[in-house]
C-alpha cells in the first residue's frame, strides 16, 4: 500500500532497535531517495518558488514520484509548491480506483490535487474514443498543469521507459523523436516544460520501493525485448539511454521546426497538433482522420473552409467543441 513508503521512511523512535533486515530496507530506500536528490540537483531541475504539478495516475511510478519529491523538497528544502494532477479519461471501471490511490496521496502527502476530465477539456469520454488514450492524457496533462498555473510538470516516466521510446524511434526511424527523447527536460520552448527524476531509476527500483502497483502492458515488444537485454547484461537500459543521449544528427538532414499548434497553441511540428487533428476527426464523424500521416488532411481542411463561405475558422474553436 502507498502507506508503506511513510512506514518505510519515518523516523525510528527512540531506544527501538531494527531488525537486519529493516535496517537493510531503511537503507535502501535512502539510497533510493539520495540517487533521485542527486539527479535533481545535478541536472538543476527546479528553482526555489516554483509552482510544480506531478502527473499522478495511482500507479506505481506516479505514487512513488508524488511521495519522493513531497519527501525530498521538505528534506532538502527545495522551495517548491507542490500539486498533484490526475486526469480522469471517463472509463468506466477503469480509472476509479486509481483515483482513489490519487485522492489518498492528497491526504497522506498533504499535496493539492486537480482532477481534470476529458468531457470536461475535450468534450468527449474515453467510452466514446478509446484509441486517443496515449495521446489525449499527454495533452490533458499539459493543458491542466496551464489550469495549475505551474512553472514545471514533473512525470514517472522511468529508464526503462525511456530505453522503449529509444527503440522505438530507432525502429520507426523518427530522428526528429530520437534525438529528444532521452532528455531529462523537453517542452523547454513551450509554456510548461515537462522534467524526469526518474530517467535513471529502473522500473524494477520502483516495483521495490513500497507502493500500490498498477500492472501496465503496453509497447509489448521493445519492453520484452529490453527485458531479454536486460537479463543478458544488466546495463542494457542505461546504455540505451546513453546511446539515444550520444546519439548524433548530420547537419545534412532536415529537422521538422517545432512551432505551435494553430488551434490550441501547445507544441507542435505541423499547422494542427496530433490531438487537434484527432478530435476534428471525431467531430466530423470520421474517427480514422490522423491516426496515419495527417499529410492530406490539410487539403481536406481547407476544402472544408472554403465550403463555409466565410463562416467561422475552424482553428478559432477550442480543443473538443461539438459544433463543426
């Protein structure tokens, strides 16, 4: 349960002595939480007096960030201001226990909470476009930590995470992702940059670390794949970051410019980001719209606006509204 990382990290009370393996526990967890100080610091993640949201989903790796930084940013006196912000897809039996582990974070950690809805930001449930889930809870996010008011958005994202994305560019050979994805801060151009503490920590770390451990299959094959790798030569991961960190472009290719999304204004290497072009689909029934290369969808775009004969741009309309 999360509140085993509390017991785990209190204080001993005076005149009680620990067990062998107790104190084997407490110093593991202290190594733990030193390697991610040092990450912190190292990198020079944060500044005194900033606002910070902490992606929190009730997994694993967000319930033990949550507790992580509450723990090291009063240890070590960081001077951050603290939430936590969950995003509820609208599946139903999917995310309410989940929420729950959220909600009891917020009591145990004494961390602020916002929930931001789907319905609510985009006007449609994860019942009604389950295949956007990847893609609209990395918008969501970034759209409430802008509700937050946050200088930073902190993630769970872990190394194992991070050598998946690695392979996984590599073997779609998107250069463009490839030379960012191991960064331990991205967005810095945009309104909110997004920081990993746990680009170093492995998956297996954290298993460890006592909390409520949500199971998450997805990206089967490179994850397997890292596994086998892993079980050969245990430093496969960091390496693969550390190749993907190493990792050169030749100044002959062409990069895509990072811009903003003409819609919504985040960040985006097209006229319309992934989420808008996605949700423009749903609204005018043709849910498939952008789930490929959105190539032609600028034709059809301005075949439609031209059709309206003056009326209303469609990039003028929020993220999700209903009324194309």
């Amino acid at each position: 349960m999360a509140s085993e990382v509390t017991e785990a990290t209190a204080p001993k009370p005076r005149g009680v002595k620990l067990c062998t393996i107790c104190n084997a526990r407490r110093a593991a967890l202290k190594l733990f939480e030193d390697e991610i100080h040092r990450v912190i610091v190292d990198n020079h993640l944060f500044k005194p007096g900033e606002r910070i949201a902490i992606g929190a989903s009730g997994g694993k790796d967000s319930t033990v960030l949550a507790y992580v930084m509450s723990e090291l940013n009063r240890r070590h006196d960081y001077g951050l201001d603290l939430f936590l912000l969950s995003i509820d897809e609208g599946i139903t039996g999917y995310r309410d226990d989940s929420l729950e582990t959220v909600k009891r974070n917020e009591i145990q950690y004494g961390l602020p909470l916002k929930v931001v809805s789907y319905k609510e930001l985009y006007g449609w449930t994860m019942d009604e476009i389950v295949k956007l889930i990847v893609l609209l809870v990395f918008k969501a996010l970034d759209r409430g930590a802008a509700l937050l008011k946050v200088d930073k958005l902190v993630t769970g994202h872990n190394a194992d995470d991070i050598a998946e994305t690695v392979l996984l560019n590599i073997l779609r050979g998107d250069i463009a992702r490839l030379s960012r994805c191991t960064s331990i801060t991205t967005g810095e151009d945009g309104p909110i940059p997004r920081c990993k503490p746990f680009k170093y920590t492995y998956e297996k770390e954290i298993v460890i670390y006592p909390c409520i451990y949500s199971p998450n299959a997805y990206r089967g094959f490179a994850r397997e794949f890292i596994k086998d790798l892993e079980r050969i030569r245990p430093r496969a991961i960091i390496d693969i970051i550390k190749s993907g960190e190493d990792f050169r472009i030749s100044t002959f290719t062409k990069m895509p410019e990072q811009g903003n999304c003409e819609r919504c204004g985040y960040i985006s290497s097209q006229k319309w980001c992934k989420a808008c072009v996605l949700l423009e689909g749903l609204n005018r029934g043709l849910p498939k719209l952008g789930i490929g290369r959105t190539r032609g969808f600028d034709n059809e775009r301005n075949k439609d606006v031209k059709e309206t004969n003056g009326t209303k741009s469609l990039e003028s309309k929020q993220c999700g509204t209903l009324d194309f």
